[in-house]
C-alpha cells in the first residue's frame, strides 16, 4: 500500500481531483476524517509545512507539497513530478515609496520563509536580520518592524492593498509530487506506475 500524504485545503482538493482523474474514479475524504484508504492508497491530511517532514520519516511514501515548502525545510527527498498547480512566486516586497539598498549595511526582513529568505540575500552579500513570523506578513514593514518581507505572492492583490510592492522575485512555486528516499528504492514500481499515470493525466 502507498501511503499518501496531502496538505489541507484547496491543494489537497486539486490533487484528489488529480488522482481521480489519473485512476477513473472519485475520491474524496468523509466529514473531518484524515485518513482515507481507496484500492492501493491510503491518504492522510496534514498541515501544508507539515507533508514534507510525513514522507521524510517515512510515516508516508509519498507526498504533494509546494516547492517553496520544499526549499524552506531542506530535507533530502526525492522530486518526482511538477503537478503544475498552486503556482505562486516567492517575492521580497516593500513600501511603495522605499526600494531595495543594496549598499545598507544590515536590512531587516520579516517573512515565514526563514532558510530562503536568508539563501537569498546571502548570494547578494547582504547582511540581513530576518524576523520570523507565522501571518500578517504585510504588516510588519508598515509598523516600523522590518524594511522588508519575503512572501509567498499569488496575485499581489494582497500586498497592494497594504501599499507594498514586489521589488524581486526570489523563486516560482507549484506543487511537486515527492518521495521518501527509502520507498522510492523498497516501492519503486508501484511509484513509478503512479508518476506515469498522474504525468499522462497532467498532458492530456
């Protein structure tokens, strides 16, 4: 049995849609039940941060997870497949009227994304002291807590309504289809046969 482990929410809903196709049937999780077992599978629910750290400790197989996930929690797993949803841009953002000095000598940055935050403007050489913060990011420059942030943007309707603006792009996101190392070796053709499935169901 492949153990599958999906974040909550509208990804989760995308990927079952997925899977749904790729197998000719519907699946879909009873009322707050977190685990679902259908044929081959079983599915679990998990917060979003969370998937990567389920298939690292191979208390699943597999997983969906977005990319930016991935690069925040540097685990060592395997990056079967781009599902080619949840797209999004990783993005320091400002004040409208303030822009990027890359000669100060210390900027401070609040953002969620601590490990990209800091990979980022280590490659620009910049000292940079980073806050981390759970929600509200677009707060922070506003008050006075920070001359930046480091956000996940979708539209960037959310940041101009706060008065900020985009001033990098750092990476893009979507959601990948990843593997425990072990289980890609002791499961590989029941995985293999999955990534084909789900890859032709993507290019169809």
């Amino acid at each position: 049995m492949l153990r599958v482990a999906l974040p909550k929410g509208r990804i989760a809903d995308d990927t079952l849609e997925l899977f749904g196709r790729a197998f000719g049937e519907e699946i879909v999780f009873e009322d707050r039940k977190l685990i679902l077992e259908k044929g081959n599978f079983r599915f679990m629910l998990v917060k979003n941060q969370d998937v990567a750290s389920y298939v690292y400790h191979q208390a699943a197989d597999i997983g969906v997870a977005g990319l930016d996930v991935l690069e925040e929690r540097e685990l060592d797993l395997v990056k079967l497949l781009d599902l080619g949803f949840g797209k999004c841009r990783i993005c320091v953002g400002m004040k409208n009227e303030d822009s990027l000095d890359l000669d100060a000598p210390e900027i401070t940055v609040a953002t969620k994304l601590v490990n990209i935050t800091k990979k980022h403007f280590a490659k620009k050489a910049m000292a940079v002291n980073v806050i981390k913060l759970n929600g509200s990011i677009e707060l922070a420059p506003l008050v006075g807590l920070s001359d930046a942030i480091v956000d996940i943007v979708e539209t960037g309707t959310t940041m101009k309504q706060n008065g900020l603006k985009v001033v990098e792009e750092i990476m893009p996101s979507s959601v990948h289809l990843i593997a425990n190392k072990n289980s890609f070796i002791a499961k590989k053709g029941e995985i293999l046969e999955l990534y084909q499935k789900l890859n032709s169901t993507i290019k169809d």
